[in-house]
C-alpha cells in the first residue's frame, strides 16, 4: 500500500495559552478526517517536551491538499505566531510497512 508520512515536531512557546492550542487541535484533528486521502494521525510527547505527531496519508497530494487547506493555513499561522517556540516539518513515501498483531488471532485460526 502506498503512503506518505508527514512528520511534525514542536515545542509550545514559553505563556503559551495551551486550552487555546487545544482547541485548535481538536478542531484540526476533526477536519484532517474528513480529508480525501486521510488515512491516521498519532501524537505523543516526549520526556523533552518536544511533540510529534505523525499523520499517515494515501498519497503526496493528499497531503499537499490538507498542508494548503484554508482552516489548516490559519492553524499554521496561529501555531507560528502564538504557540510554538520551534518546529519542523518532514514528508516521506513510506517505502515498507509491517503490522504484526500478536494478541489478535488471524482469520482461519485455531
């Protein structure tokens, strides 16, 4: 299966109004699935306190559709002017990709 990988990486800004930006996110989170070519978003923090959110799409232009999405746009900007104090931004093709579920029982089994 062909996919993209949007990799994004940040850290909040010192005051930072972090209920603001968490509902700017819920909002985004909302609209990036109602996105054609959307396949899945994750995010985590590390001990840092650097963020990343991974957000997985069918195809380069798919992610090239929500990166210029009017809402996603003024995100960015509020994210640039408000929130973030860094940030980066990496796409790939995933070029391999694996699942193994080990407490799920394969169809057929015993």
């Amino acid at each position: 299966m062909a996919m993209v990988i949007v990799v994004f990486r940040s850290r909040y800004k010192e005051g930072a109004d972090l209920d603001a930006y968490g509902e700017l996110a819920a909002q985004m989170r909302s609209l990036v699935g109602t996105q054609p070519g959307f396949l899945s978003i994750e995010s985590f923090e590390a001990p840092d306190g650097t963020r990343v959110s991974l957000e997985f799409f069918e195809t380069a232009e798919a992610a090239t559709a929500w990166r210029d999405h009017p809402a996603h746009r003024e995100a960015q900007r509020r994210g640039r002017d408000e929130f973030y104090s860094w940030y980066s931004v990496h796409t790939a093709d995933v070029i391999r990709s694996h699942e193994l579920h080990l407490t799920t029982t394969a169809p057929g089994a015993r």
